[in-house]
C-alpha cells in the first residue's frame, strides 16, 4: 500500500565509496531531463527510474545522491520513492514476475495460476527464490484485460497466459 | 485495408473505422495484420492534415470548431473538451502546460495502449492541434510505468514528431509563448491515483501522487503553478479526424452517436461521435473495438465480440472500468454512451466494459474491486484510505462464510460515505472513493439475494451506535 511507510529515523544505511549516481547518470539527466522541467524537484522520477534501471533497485545512498543531486533533502526523494509501486528499496530476484491479479484477469482463472507458478517455483507472492533468480508479485491491473491473464516478467508482458505456457516462459528464462 | 468488410454484421453501427483507421480491427480489418504506423505511413494515409488545418485557423477559432463538436472526454467524466480549452486564462508569456494522460490504470482499460501501441501520430498530431489552439507551449505525455512497450514506441514517434518538425526548434506551430513546443514522456511508477488530474501533476512535478483540492483548477494554477489542460490519449485523437474535415468537422463529427437524451436541458451534452470500447471477460472475442457512442451491450457482445464465452449466460456488465458500478441482469440491450448513468451507474467511464456470465460470483467481484480501491487509496483523506480497506476485509470474510447480515448493511453504509460527490457525502478530495462507493453499492444493491445467502443473520446496529 502506497501509503505506508516505515520509520526511517534508527535506520543503519548500508554504504560503499563508489557512488549510484554515476557522473554518467548526472550527466545524462542534467543534459536531457532537467531542461524538461520547470524545477529540479520534477527530475525526482526521471532519476529514481534511471538509478533503478542500472542498479536494479534504489538503495537509501542513492536516495540520498538523488537528493544531494537535486538540491531536496533525502526525505523528499524517499517520500516521493516509498509512494509509487515500481521503485524497489530493497532488492528482488533478477527476474520480477508481475501476476495482475485485477477483476478480468481473476474472472479468467488467475487465481489458480498464481498458484501454480507459486508451487512451481516455491515461493508465494512477495517473496524471492532462494537463488534469488524469480520474485513473484501479486499487483493490479497490468492494462491488458483483452488478453486476461497477464503478467509482466521484468519489461516484457505475457498475454492469454496458462499455467503451462508460462511455465515454458519462466524455464526458457537464464 | 478498404471499406466495409461487414456487410453480413447487422450488429455493427460504424461506417468507417475512425480512431481505427490505420488499426486494423474487426470488422474492418484483421488484428494479426497490425504494425506501427510511422510518420511516413501516417502522412500517406491524410495524417498531419488536421492539424494544417489547424494552422490555417485563428487558435480560438479551433477550440470554437471543438466546441462546436461537442467532444466529449474519453477518459471518464465525460467533460466536454472543448469547454475545457476555453476555461485557459489570457496568455500572459509565461509558460502554459498540457498533460496528456496516459495512465491507463482502472481495471477493464486498455482502449489507449491500442492507439500507443500502433498510432502514436494521432494522438501526436492531437496534441499538436491542442497545444496549438489553447497557446500551450510544453506537453508531458503521463505514461503508466507498467507500459514498457508502449513506452518505447511513442518515445520512437516523439522522435519522428521532432524530426519533421511537427514539434521542437523549427516547428510547423511556431513558437507558441516565446518558446518552441516541445513534448515530452514522463513515466509514472505504478499508481492508479495518478490517473486523477491534480495528482497526475504532482507526479509530473516530482511528488507523491496526492490529489490536490479544487479550486483553483488546472486551467488557472496546474503543473509548476502555471495553467495546465489536462486531456485523455483518445480524447486528443479524435480532435485530429474533426481537424481533418475542417468546418464540416462538427456535422461530420455529430452524424455518429447519439443525441441529448429526450428532455434534459441544454447544456446537458449528447453523447457523439466514435468510441474505443475495450470488452474483456466471459466473451469469446474480447478486445478494443471502436463503435458508435450508443451500440447497445447486447450488439457489442453478440456482434463484435462473438457471444459469451462456452454459451453461457450474460449475468451483468461494467460499462466503464470498475468504477463505474454494475448493470442489473435486465440491462442487457443497455445502450454504452454517457447518459448510461439512469441505470444507476457511475458513468460510461473509459467504456471499458467487463463482461460476466452466469457462473460469476457476486461476492467474489466485490472483494476483489474492493481490494484494488483499498490497495490504489492514495491515503489522504481518511474516508477512503480506512473506508476501502475496511470494505476489502469485510468482503474477505463474507466470502469466506464468516459474514453477518450485519456486515451487509454496515458494508453499504461505509460505502455510502466516501467519495467527492454528493453520493459520497463529498467526504473526499478526488473520485477515487466514488468510485469504490457506487462499485460495492451498486454490486450489493442489485444482486442483494447473492450477498445474503452467503452470510448468517443478525441483527443491524447503525455505526453511531457503535461509535457512542
């Protein structure tokens, strides 16, 4: 839920000298993104997803980067970072399976094949396999009810699925 | 793909495709022979002549002929387009905004990805046409974040946009106060709430997706404080079409869909032209298909849609997105445009219609519904953020069996007290609440016999007691 938060203020903050925020990051968004946007506070997306997108997830000394980087304090980024589902503060499996698990996918059967691809792999929704390779997801409308049940593995999205064909998908994955 | 290829389909009422010109849907076309239209393809095929039109004009005059056409908004409420444009204050040099919205997110849509996904220049040359007449000189098309294709494709046509100056330094527009018109995506993250207008620019501006409260509205003090419209995918589409056809635009825009119901006043709007209607569910031909505002449910399931899944029969329908509440089993010839709202329901919403057959359990969808609203609730005001959950756990348990007529009754009274409109006890800063208010009212309401069968009896106390 999009509006819980933990309490942030005892946190241990794990860190390390090489920074998340690459010069090669600040570059690419001073260059193309901020003279898109009236502030710098408008970045604050644009960056979170670019970090994520190289790093996997947002870990807080990014969150903290992103702010020192935009001139908001940490508070502000992870404010805006712990609202939205797609931002990671903590890491998954390489592969993030996304069940919709919304009124036209459930009216064709998703229930049962969460189930199934959950005993497939050993995991329920929110966990990650120990080998870290899959990370099942249970979330709403992916805004393919046409082809109800869908689900997303990492960007790509697999339409009309059952529980065999998606197994394939998911043995056919590295 | 020429004409009609549907002379033995009764159902249908469109003559030619419109939104789906270059799209080929059934039952003008094949979906197996779609790809996406380039700038090039687009132009061969009379694309960007809407918006030369457009050019040639006075701004103000556009947004007259838009007006004029009575385009209604496709992206839920409704609101006349055109309206919309001339709430803009006077240019005063600074910068004005347009947000498109593309966050598609409400449970049975998934008409927009379809124009995304295979024509990004008309919603392009759309909002070349908008930004155009209402003087707006930056655009920021609001993606939902879990549209990753959709997402690189539009990204690839921005690119031929400002490659044949439809946009940037040297566009056809001209500089529109003092600037070049630019475009730019802005992905979201996944959140349903930032399909709301006042949220969708705290999104743009960096911000948790809070609703904010109106007024001032958008057109006054929008994105970064500035005036902002704010429009759906499909509704700045259709604007290219009337463009095309020029001072006949309106009659031609108004010969489809159907006419202010019978005795309402003037300024209640009629329900015109072509809509995207996107059907999933128990049909054996789910899909986006594009009609006549006013093809009745029945014609949209037997027609184009092939009939209800395995024989089944229809047991009810959400004309809209979830939102938008449930038709009564009578309602089946019902007919899908905006003044579906006497058959006590919330709206035509996006028309994306869900269908259900007779094997559907009641309880089942209303705790599933109730389980988005409480998942999407943005948290602000407290009605909604405690209301939906407090619905969603209720409806776990009556499905369970651990019900009480009790809770039927408490369950319709926590519904009844959220959301912005009077329905809702104006409780609410945006119509999220609404929309999980008339969903469980209207699914309880109308199949009442389903719910009680599930739960034991007991006796109502009203919530003030309770609370005393």
């Amino acid at each position: 839920m999009a509006w819980i938060t933990k309490n942030s203020g005892t946190m241990q903050i794990d860190r390390r000298d090489e920074p998340y925020l690459t010069d090669e990051i600040k570059q690419k968004l001073e260059d193309e993104v901020v003279p898109r946007y009236d502030t710098r506070m408008a970045v604050t997306m644009p960056a979170l997803h670019l970090v994520q997108d190289t790093h996997g997830w947002l870990p807080q000394q990014a969150i903290e980067e992103i702010a020192e980087f935009l001139g908001l304090t940490a508070s502000q980024v992870l404010d805006t970072a712990t609202f939205y589902e797609e931002y990671w503060l903590k890491p998954h499996g390489k592969y993030v399976i996304w069940v919709c698990q919304s009124l036209s996918c459930e009216l064709l059967g998703q229930q049962g094949l969460t189930q199934q691809i959950g005993e497939h792999l050993g995991i329920g929704p929110g966990e990650t396999t120990e080998d870290g390779k899959f990370t099942l997801m249970s979330v709403e409308c992916l805004g393919s009810c046409g082809t109800a049940p869908c689900a997303l593995v990492n960007h790509k999205l697999h339409e009309n699925i059952t529980a065999d064909n998606f197994q394939k998908v998911l043995d056919a994955l590295e | 793909m020429t004409g009609r290829t549907h002379e033995n389909d009764p159902m249908t009422i469109l003559k030619e495709p419109v939104l789906t010109k270059r799209i080929p849907t059934h039952p003008f076309g094949d979906p197996a022979d779609r790809k996406v239209v380039s700038y090039k393809q687009y132009v061969k095929t009379d694309g960007y002549k809407g918006l030369g039109n457009a050019l040639a004009m006075d701004p103000k005059d556009v947004v007259d002929l838009v007006k004029a056409a009575e385009v209604r908004g496709r992206g839920g409420a409704g609101f006349p387009a055109g309206m919309k444009w001339s709430f803009l204050p006077p240019e005063d040099g600074g910068r004005r905004y347009l947000a498109i919205n593309s966050d598609e997110s409400e449970p049975g849509t998934f008409k927009d990805r379809l124009l995304i996904d295979f024509d990004p220049h008309i919603i392009i040359e759309g909002i070349a046409i908008c930004m155009h007449a209402c003087r707006l000189d930056t655009a920021y098309f609001y993606i939902r974040g879990e549209y990753h294709h959709q997402r690189e494709v539009f990204e690839a046509a921005i690119k031929e946009a400002y490659d044949n100056k439809v946009l940037g330094k040297d566009s056809r527009l001209g500089k529109i106060n003092d600037r070049w018109p630019d475009l730019f995506l802005h992905r979201g993250a996944g959140a349903y709430v930032c399909g709301e207008e006042t949220a969708l620019l705290e999104s743009i501006e960096g911000k948790r997706g809070w609703p904010r409260i109106k007024p001032p509205f958008p057109a006054v003090a929008g994105a970064f404080g500035r005036p902002t419209i704010i429009n759906n995918v499909e509704t700045l589409a259709v604007c290219a079409p009337i463009l095309e056809r020029g001072e006949d635009g309106p009659t031609w825009f108004q010969s489809m869909g159907t006419q202010r119901p019978e005795g309402a006043p003037p300024h209640v709007p009629a329900s015109f032209g072509p809509k995207l209607y996107g059907v999933s569910g128990h049909v054996n031909r789910p899909g986006v298909y594009e009609e006549e505002l006013g093809i009745t449910l029945k014609d949209l399931i037997e027609g184009l849609c092939q009939g209800m899944r395995g024989g089944k029969k229809f047991k009810t329908a959400i004309p809209g997105g979830i939102s938008t509440g449930v038709l009564s089993t009578e309602d089946y010839d019902v007919k899908l445009d905006f003044d579906i709202t006497k058959y006590d329901t919330l709206g035509l919403g996006t028309a994306g219609v869900i269908v259900m057959d007779e094997d559907t359990c009641m309880v089942g969808v209303a705790r599933n519904i109730a389980r988005f609203f409480g998942h999407e609730s943005c948290g602000q005001c407290t009605p909604c953020r405690e209301g939906t959950n407090w619905m969603a756990k209720m409806l776990a348990r009556i499905e369970a069996g651990d019900g009480t007529t009790r809770d039927l009754d408490l369950l319709l009274e926590i519904a009844g007290s959220m959301g912005a409109l009077p329905s809702g006890r104006g409780a609410t800063i945006c119509g999220l609440a609404d929309g999980a208010n008339w969903a469980i009212r209207t699914i309880v309401n109308k199949f009442w016999s389903e719910f009680e069968a599930k739960v034991s009896k007991q006796r109502y106390v009203s919530l003030s007691v309770v609370g005393g």
